[in-house]
C-alpha cells in the first residue's frame, strides 16, 4: 500500500512538473517514503 499522495507526486514526475528535487522534498513533508522515492525517481533517497 502507498502513501494517499503517492499517485499525484509520480504523476507530477512522470509529466515532467516536478523533479527529482521536489520528489525529495515530499519525502521531507512525509507525503511520501524513500521507497516511494525510490519507485518513483529510480534512484535512492539521501537526506
């Protein structure tokens, strides 16, 4: 199971709205987890 916002910040990414660096900041807001992250950008979340 995802986080509720999980969908809307893939799909932002995935559009090209939102970078990697916003994916990164919605791990801080806790919108989503650094698996999320991870699932979502490919690549591994560091602080």
């Amino acid at each position: 199971m995802h986080s509720n916002t999980y969908e809307k910040v893939k799909r932002y990414y995935i559009l090209k709205m939102w970078d990697e660096s916003r994916v990164k900041n919605a791990v801080k807001m806790n919108w989503i987890t650094e698996e999320e992250f991870q699932e979502i950008t490919g690549n591994a979340y560091s602080a």
